[in-house]
C-alpha cells in the first residue's frame, strides 16, 4: 500500500491522537537533580552563570527538597564546596564535610523517601582544581584512587544510596566497590560516570562550584569526544569493574554515543544534561531567541529518545511544573 491510500498524517490529525501515539513520554520519576551544598554561605546564592539554580547552603537544603519533592522529584545529585581547599582535598572525606553533613540532615528528615546521590571527585577540595592528587605535574591515578575510596566511605557512612566517582580515573568503580564492600555496603550503588568527556559544557558548573583546574585542563583523564569506540570501552570496563548504573556525560552532544550504549548494555542508563547545555538555553531563552519550555521538552524528549532511562538535570524542576500543568 502507499499514497494515496497510505497517509501518515492520519496519525497527527488531532492532539489525543497524536498523544495516543507518543513514543517517548517524559516522567519527573526519571530524571535526577544536581544540587550545590555551599558550606560557606548561610543563605542560598543564585548562580551567575546558571540563572535559576542556587549554591545552598545546610539551612536552605530542606526547603528545596521539600520544594522538588512536592513536583514529584526525589532523586538528587549532590555536589559540595567547602571552607577550605588544600592539595589533597582533604575536606572530601572529612566525615564531617559540608556533603557528609549535608547528607545526614537529609535522611534524618526525609527518610528513605528520597535517593541521595553524590558526586565522587577531588575537583572542589583541592587547592589546584584537578580531580586526584599531582605528582610532576600529572595527575597520579592510583593514589588518587586510595581518596576515592575514603569520599566513597563517609558519603556511605552519612547514608547515600549511591555514589558517582566522576574523575575518570582507571579502576574507580572497582576501587570503591571493594571498598564499600569492605566496609559492609553492600547494598550502596555505583553510578560509573563511564563515558565522561572532556567538554567546554562544564563551564558554568566549574563557575558554580569554583573547581576550574588552575593549571592545564583535563585531557589526560577525561575522554576525547572524537573517540566513540573508546567511549563504548570506558563503559564496558565500568561495567565489569561492578558499575550499577552507566552514564554519558554531556548529553546533548553525544546522543550516538547514547544511542550505542543503550543498544549494546542491558544496564541501567543515564544521561547527564550539563550545565552548558542548561545555561545555553536559559540565555537563548532570555534574549527572546528560544521559546524555553518548548526547548526544554524538545532537548530532554531527545536524550530520553536516544535511550537514556534516566537524566540528570538542572532541568528538573522546570519540566516536573510542566507535567504537573499538563503542558507536555
Ligand atoms: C566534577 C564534575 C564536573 C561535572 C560533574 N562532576 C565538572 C568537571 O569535570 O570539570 C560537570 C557537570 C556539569 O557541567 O553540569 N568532576
Ligand atoms: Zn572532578
């Protein structure tokens, strides 16, 4: 059969047809919400380059969960920005961090009704910005690793569900599985930042969490975008190395690799929507240029086409209003 008899836009004549045959429906249950817990500050700061998201501090944590809660949002992604920075990022694994404190406030107040995820890096503790420890100049992989584990430990022992070692360091989801299984966490998961490339996307976050190298960048860990067999490699270690859930990261630019992972892995899958990709639509939006809600539903409908179950989003709250609207 063809035209005339065959028409596809018999599908698209009105909205509850076209809403009967969507492929891909968006669900606040799915995406995950970075957060900045800033132990400097004792109100929330709104973010220069990230108009609408905050550095929070402990005081006004509860609220803005509560808040996305009530959107119907109860997964988080923690990042912190201490007092202090030293070479070895020593306020990381301080038991008593801004994230560690951050987390104990959390699960005392809401219980087990939310997932505490948390970022696993070095970048906002140490003094020079880099995601491990430097010897000559050079980021030294495996005793970083020993820090990892120590992050890894006291996010566990405050109470996360889950922890995301982002420095793309070789053996990091290895590294904490043993040591999370040695410290009797079994049941806490490992989200592989498995495909993490080096991208100008994370600038506004770096500008967020004042975790900019000082020196350098940081190409010799984080992967080339050129590369997307590589890429596959990178997961398929983090895979084998214990890795609950996998990710790639930035989103928008990789929907292949995305695409690839999905098709090739049977693990859970995110995507992580970065800062660049939020910020360039807030200002597009702002000028007049983009019409926001419209770009927001369009660009988070495509990571999830592309085979993401899961995204990760400063988006979050913006799109969890929408469907509460009915606007999708
Ligand atoms: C820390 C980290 C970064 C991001 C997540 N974890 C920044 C970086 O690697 O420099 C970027 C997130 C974003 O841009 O939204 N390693
Ligand atoms: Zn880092």
């Amino acid at each position: 059969m063809s035209f005339p008899s065959l028409r596809l836009r018999r599908l698209r004549r009105k909205e509850s047809l076209r809403k009967l045959f969507e492929e891909v429906k968006l669900h606040p249950s799915n995406l995950i919400y970075p957060l900045f817990v800033d132990e400097r500050i004792e109100e929330k700061e709104e973010i220069v380059s990230m108009p609408g998201q905050f550095r929070l501090s402990l005081k006004s944590l509860v609220k803005e969960v509560n808040d996305c809660k009530k959107l119907g949002i109860n997964s988080f992604l923690f990042f912190g920005i201490p007092k202090l920075k030293d070479e070895h990022g020593s306020e990381a694994y301080n038991p008593k961090g801004i994230i560690q404190r951050a987390i104990e406030v959390l699960r005392k107040e809401f219980g087990e009704d939310i997932n505490i995820i948390t970022d696993v890096c070095l970048c906002e503790y140490t003094s020079h910005g880099h995601c491990g420890l430097i010897k000559d100049g050079y980021l030294d992989n495996d005793s970083s690793l020993e820090l990892l584990k120590k992050i890894a430990i006291t996010h566990a022992q405050a109470g996360a569900d889950m922890v995301a070692p982002s420095a793309m360091l070789d053996g990091q989801v290895k590294a904490l599985r043993e040591a999370l299984d040695d410290n009797n966490f079994h049941d806490t998961l490992i989200m592989g930042y498995s495909a993490k490339h080096a991208s100008c996307f994370y600038s506004p976050f770096r500008d967020a969490a004042l975790s900019a190298p000082k020196f350098g960048d940081r190409k010799s860990y984080q992967m080339s975008y050129k590369n997307k067999r590589e890429a596959l490699r990178e997961i398929e270690l983090d895979i084998r190395e214990g890795a609950d859930v996998i990710m790639v990261k930035p989103a928008l630019a990789y929907l292949d690799i995305i695409h690839l992972t999905k098709n090739k892995f049977n693990l859970p899958l995110a995507a992580f929507n970065v800062s660049g990709e939020y910020s360039m639509i807030k200002a597009a939006s702002k000028l007049g240029w983009l019409d926001e809600k419209e770009a927001i539903i369009e660009i988070l409908t495509s990571i999830k086409r592309a085979g993401a179950d899961m995204i990760i989003t400063y988006f979050a709250k913006d799109l969890a209003e929408m469907v509460l609207k009915d606007e999708l």
